[in-house]
C-alpha cells in the first residue's frame, strides 16, 4: 500500500523531482562512474550533482525514502539509492484514475 499524501509531499520539491530524474538514467546522470547497476547510485555522487550540502540533501533523501520512492542500499560505508519503479508506476496509474 502506498501513502498518496507521502508522495505529493516528496513530489513538491524540485530537487527530489530532480533526484528521480537523475536516478532514472543513471549513466546518464553520472558519468563518473558513481553507478553500481545493481545498487544504484552512491549518495556521495547525488550529493555532489546537486551542488547542496550533504546534511540538505540527507533530508531530501529521508523525503523520498520515506514516501517509498527510493530504496536505499548498504554496503559496507556507502549508500545507493534507486528508484523504487513499482511504488512509482503504482502513484502515477492512481493518479491517471484519480484525477
């Protein structure tokens, strides 16, 4: 079950838009090479992208998280996020019923 208000929430906010886009091509978004296929991709590296303090873009991070569209990853000292693609195609086929 997915928390709508959570993810309208997380959805207001430009940068957290833009996380999802860059988290959706990667590669693309992170040429450096901060990208683990099956992980996804260290926070350091969006971190960096953003241009924002770590502690600011932590609490955008939690936004998602929470709302259930990132899935963040441990291992070892790093953190790799992806998107979480069902709990998206999920919010968008409520939202094309809904609205």
């Amino acid at each position: 079950m997915i928390d709508t208000n959570l993810i309208h929430k997380a959805l207001a906010n430009p940068l957290r838009r833009d996380i999802l886009a860059w988290l959706r091509a990667p590669v693309v978004a992170f040429p450096e090479g901060h990208v683990d296929l099956g992980r996804g991709v260290a926070v350091h590296a969006i971190q960096a992208r953003s241009g924002l303090s770590q502690s600011t873009v932590s609490v955008h991070i939690a936004v998602l998280v929470e709302a259930g569209l990132l899935v963040s990853t441990r291992v070892g000292q790093w953190i790799f996020l992806s998107r979480n693609e069902e709990v998206i195609r999920t919010f968008a086929q409520q939202i094309c019923l809904h609205l």
